[in-house]
RNA sequence: GCGCCCGUAGCUCAAUUGGAUAGAGUAUCUGACUUCGAAUCAGAGGGUUAUGGGUUCGAGUCCCGUCGGGCGUACCA
C-alpha cells in the first residue's frame, strides 16, 4: 500500500518530466536503515531515457517528489538512488489496513482464476512414499496454498504409475514374500525384486485374508490378483502418509486407466501423423532431436510394447485438454534428462510447451552417523515419510523442505533432526506465536481490553521498532505474488522466521504491557495481535501449525 | 566424452530475482531470568561468494572459460 502510494508519486513525476520513460524500476526496503524507509532505482534505470546521469536526474526529481505529504525526507544516495523516509502517520494508516484484512491478508487477485495443474510426487506405487517424496510434498503443497491465496485456481495431482515392469516385479517380489509366509523356502530373494519389510507386511495381510488359496490359482491370475492388491494398499499407503503430512491430492491419475482408455494408441496416432514418428530395429523411434532434445527415443519397442514416455505424453496431452493454462510439473533431480522429449513431444502435437514448468527438486542427501546413507527401493534401505513424521514431527519436516530453496541439494541428517528436533527454526516461529497468545492472555487477566482495534489505537506505535515490523509485514502480498511467479516458496519460510525474529527483539526491548501506560498497553497489545495473526498466515500457508502453548 | 544442476563463514542455509557495508542458525567465547514464556535477547570472533575473464551506473545473482561435486546419458520407469 505504501510503495504503491509511492510507485504513483513517482511515476506523476516522470509524467511532469514529459520525457519516455520505462516504469520497471522497483522500489524496496534497502537493507540497510540509514537510507530510510523505501528506496527507488528509478533514476539510474531512466538515465538514459532522461539523457541526464542518474544523480542529476535523481537531483531533479527529488526536488519535485518533496513536495509531497506522504515523504517526511528525500535523499540521494549513492550511484543516484532516491531514498525516501515515510511519516509515521502513513505507515500506521497501512497497519489499520491490514488489520482490516483480518486472516485475508495477503490474499490477493494476482492470479486472475488461472487454472494451474500442478503435478507433484508421483512416485511409484511400489514403496511406501520416502524421504524425497517428502520434499516434493511440502514443495507442491506449500505452492498450491500459495497460489490459491494470490488468485489462482491451482490443482494437486499425483500420477499413479501403476502400469510397466516395475510393477509387475512388485507383484512377483509379493509373490515371493507370500511363499516365504506360508512355509516355503524362496532361497536367496532375487537382486533386482524389492526388498523393504513393507512387502512382508503386505504378505501376511494375504495370508490372514486368505490363506494359501492363492497357490493353486493359474500363475497369471495369480500375479494378477497379487498385483491388484499390491497397487491397492500402496495406494492407500501411500494417502495415509500424505495425510499424515497435511496433503491432500486433488486428482489421482492412473496410467492403467490411461492405457485402458486407448491414450497409447491416441499419442501413436498423433505422432505418425505429424510424421516425427520413424522405423528402426524393428522399433518405432520420436524423432525428438529434431526438437531439441539430444537424440531421438523409443516409442515402442522391438517387442511390441510401449515406453513409459508414451503414456506420459497422453498423460500431458490430457493436461492441456482439461483447460489448464499452465501446467507445473515437480521432478526429482534423476529427470532432468528427461525435460527435453517431454518439451519436444508437446511442441511436436502442437500444444504450447512454455506453459508447461519443470520444477527440478534436487536431491536429498541422507547422513547417519556422519556417513551418507545410499537410498534406494529396491534395496529397501531408504527413510520413510512415515518415520520422518515420527522422529522430527510434521511440522519441523515440513519447515524444513520448504526452507530450502529446490535448486539446492540438501543435506538431511537424521541424528541432528532427531537430537535437536528442539532447535529447529520452525519452533522459534511457533513460539513467537505462542508467546503472543501467552501475552494477550495475561492482558486479559489483567483486565486489559483492547476490544475492536481502531486507527486512533494504532497511532499509539511510534518507535522505529515498531515502524520496522509494520514494514515488514507490509512486504508480505507483493512477496506471495513473486512466489507464484518464481516458484519459490521457500521465500516465505524465511520471511515468516525474520518476521519472528523481529517480534522477539522487540519483546526483549519494550514491554507490552505496562499497568502504568494503559493506553501504550493497549497500543502494543493491539500490535501485536496483528504480528500473531500474519504469523499464522504463513503458517497455515505451509500447513504447519500454531499451537497457543508449547 | 556430451548434457543438466550445484559450489556463499568450520557446519547447515539465506540474500528483497541485477542494488548500497553478503546475512541467520549452529559451533566457540562473553553477558541478560525475583520481571508480559530464557524454545528468548544483547555482544565478540569467523568471507577474495571455488577460480579467471566479460556485460553495466552496479554482479553472489546474467554470459564465457577453468576447477571441484551431483545427476543423467536405457528398446527401465
């Protein structure tokens, strides 16, 4: 609200200045006090415009921007930046604001109702759902909060890949484990089956459902039916630990289904008849390279059956269908090889491939002990969600993915995480919230009663302190806008924390209440109710929670 | 070899997406509870942002090279 009073104050300048001149100069807190409260590049970005250098233009603005009520001081600074320092007055006016707003603050139209897929997880439904899986769900899911709240119409998917190889060795590595149940020796259990207990769980659910009858089936109904079962409880599995971890997926899709419903025959079709389709080795190639990808890959195979990438353009293909107008999808670091036929197979069916973003998550790495812990289905050595939960709690998981910014590798060490789960930052800011509510409510025993907060009990917060605080949670829309935008929630992790760290400062320094200062009192009560209730917007936008004690 | 990503304090990470003197936590050292919650606060030390160039008013951020690390480079998914 107050840069946008300045953005305009600026830009009727320029008008006056009667020269052409770009308006994409930005206006920021500087990082440093002393140059005020705002400063503007908008001189050193209109130099050349202007044919003036950027302090004699800054000169010449400065003098017609101060005579203006809402700068109780210009300066020049620097290469020429415009520094602005702001009454008070203007800044509790925008606290009232935002006090008006009430637990909508921050909400914003910025999205104009743009249908946004966002497609994240995915992983395979042969394991319950780990570590990575983890930073993938905090990541989308926080990025959908995100997005809802700043005006768009986002959705959570999750591909299930429930058709291909690595499902039918699920269903023989069951098997295998429902033999061993029975009293069979299964010998050495093969290298390349799946190895985690979880499958050992799954097959004494078998057994106590159903005995041995499963033996005397024909193999292929055999499999088939342990396969069902199989994909069945991972899925549920799989929901359980989402829901655990505050997720919720709006729309589960299969790839079964997606074959049942011919979607392999469609892209083949379409493929051929943009002719980007050739013959080779008795295989049938995308000529991908043509689109810019490193080489050309195989669509069916010299065996007749078809690659995973088929599936997965019908899959695409279904996004742009539904009316999606931009379509996120969250990858782990293994896929980026894989960003370029996927790019090239949307460019060749002719849909518009900049819409679609490709969030690389990168990896997670596991420590123990100090030493790295190699993680892998197959092996069944891996952390689970459902451990994670367990040993460091939801919230503290969930602060911690989100906090890291996806193109950085992280490093996650399991001792640390559960030693120290106490010293973990997510705890600072819940107990900046607690405090408050520990504060509010001695006020009230005190009978204190701050009652409906108005304009005139705001103007009772005069000090540079609390003119800081009131900045910083002014930053807080535009900063969820350029979330959206960038794709980065892990913006708001640390904005929320400095906002934390920024109450507690100033409780250590002034003290709320204060029986001899009623007025004051009700001031800064009135404050800091307004700090609790931005805390607890960004909280909740990371579905992490706000308890009122600790 | 080629391609993509990463490299910031001893360690884990930030840095308003190109802004001014690169900041937090942790670890080390020193202080602050008879008090609205010490899961907190104040202070000290710790940096050639891997490295060499370039682009411009201005670079941790963009471009090129080099050195390290990760991942990919399947008729697996």
């Amino acid at each position: 609200m107050v840069k946008l009073k300045i953005y305009k104050k600026i830009i009727s300048v320029l008008d006056d200045l009667g020269f052409e001149y770009n308006d994409s100069f930005s206006i920021e807190l500087p990082n440093n006090k002393k140059f005020g409260d705002y400063s503007s590049n908008v001189a050193m970005v209109n130099s050349k415009n202007s044919k003036m250098n950027p302090r004699k233009l800054a000169e010449t603005m400065k003098k017609r921007l101060e005579k203006n009520d809402i700068f109780s001081e210009v300066t020049i600074a620097g290469p020429g930046f415009l520094n602005f320092k702001i009454s008070h007055r203007l800044f509790q006016k925008a606290l009232y604001d935002i006090e008006k707003q009430k637990e909508h603050y921050g909400r914003t139209d910025y999205g104009k109702g743009k249908k946004i897929l966002i497609e994240f997880i995915s992983a395979n439904p042969t394991g319950p759902l780990n570590i990575v899986s983890a930073r993938a769900a905090s990541y989308g899911d926080t990025l959908y909060r995100i997005m809802k709240y700043t005006g768009y119409q986002p959705m959570r998917e999750f591909y299930i890949n429930d058709a291909g190889n690595q499902v039918d060795i699920l269903a023989e590595s069951l098997e295998l484990r429902y033999r061993e149940k029975l009293g069979e020796s299964i010998g050495e259990f093969p290298l390349d089956a799946y190895h985690g207990d979880y499958l050992k769980d799954l097959a004494q659910e078998l057994v106590d459902a159903e005995g041995s009858k499963l033996i005397h089936f024909s193999e292929k109904g055999r499999l088939s039916k342990l396969k069902n079962f199989a994909l069945t409880r991972m899925h549920e599995i799989q929901t359980n630990s989402l829901d655990k971890f505050g997720v919720k997926i709006d729309s589960w899709i299969s790839e079964k289904t997606l074959r049942k419903q011919g979607i392999v025959e469609e892209v083949m079709s379409y493929l051929t008849e943009a002719n980007v389709t050739y013959e080779k080795d008795e295989a049938i190639w995308f000529e991908s390279s043509k689109i810019g990808d490193e080489k050309d890959r195989v669509l069916m195979k010299a065996d007749g059956t078809f690659t995973y990438f088929v599936p997965d353009i019908g899959y695409h293909i279904t996004k742009f269908q539904r009316g999606f107008e931009k379509l996120i999808d969250v990858l782990g670091p293994d896929h980026h090889g894989y960003i370029a036929r996927l790019k090239a197979s949307i460019e060749a069916l002719k849909y518009d491939s900049s819409k679609l973003d490709i969030v690389i998550l990168q990896q997670v790495n596991l420590f123990e002990n100090g030493e790295q812990v190699k993680m892998s289905k197959r092996s069944g050595k891996f952390i689970t969600m459902d451990e994670l939960i367990a040993d460091v709690g939801k919230d503290a998981a969930r602060y911690f993915f989100i906090s890291r910014k996806s193109s950085s590798h992280l490093n996650f060490d399991l001792e640390l995480a559960r030693k120290k789960s106490a010293e973990n930052p997510v705890y600072y800011i819940q107990y900046a919230y607690a405090r408050i509510s520990s504060i509010l409510k001695k006020a009230k025993k005190e009978k204190i009663k701050i009652g409906k907060i108005s304009l005139s009990v705001l103007e009772g917060l005069n000090n540079d302190d609390e003119i800081e605080i009131i900045k910083k949670m002014l930053e807080l829309p535009n900063l969820l806008n350029s979330i959206s935008e960038s794709l980065e929630p892990s913006r708001l992790a640390t904005y929320v924390y400095e906002l934390a760290a920024e109450f507690h400062k100033y409780y250590q320094k002034y003290s709320i209440i204060d029986s001899e200062n009623i007025e004051l009192s009700k001031s800064r009560l009135a404050f800091i109710t307004i700090i609790q209730r931005v805390i607890k917007i960004c909280l909740n936008l990371m579905a992490i929670s706000t308890p009122e004690k600790m």
